[in-house]
C-alpha cells in the first residue's frame, strides 16, 4: 500500500461550527440581499438594518470561509 494516500482527517467539532456559522452567515446576507432587492422592485423602501446585515455579513462569512481553506490546505501539506 501506499504512503502516499491516507485517510480522511476528522473535522474538529469547533472548526466544524465556525463553517457552519460562515455558511449561515452568507445565507443570512443573500436573503437579506434578496429582500432588499424585491422591496426595492415592488416601490417600497427596505428596512435600513437588512442593508447592515448585506454588508457586514457577506464578507465576514467570505473571510471565515477563506480561512477554512487555508486551513485544510494548511492540514493537507502537513500530511
């Protein structure tokens, strides 16, 4: 067999809450996008805090994401 190849590593349970608050992060903003958009369309004016939510989540939910792949990168060359 070999050494080149070896078995998945298991995820740590706190990295696996910080991707799972990063992708619920981006939804959170891609909604509050979408709700700002379809209020916009229909004439109305959106609550201003959707907006906040759009601007501060996304990239924070872009960065996390970021270091989540460094990170596995980080852990394969370690390999």
């Amino acid at each position: 067999m070999s050494q080149l190849f070896s078995a998945p590593q298991t995820v740590n349970r706190g990295w696996q809450i910080f991707n799972y608050t990063a992708m619920a992060l981006a939804l959170a903003a891609l909604v509050a996008l979408i709700v700002v958009l379809l209020s916009k369309w229909a004439g109305g004016t959106p609550w201003p805090g959707f907006n906040w939510i759009a601007m501060i989540a996304l990239p924070a939910a872009f960065l996390m994401m970021g270091a989540s792949i460094l990170r596995s990168v980080a852990i394969r060359r370690r390999l």
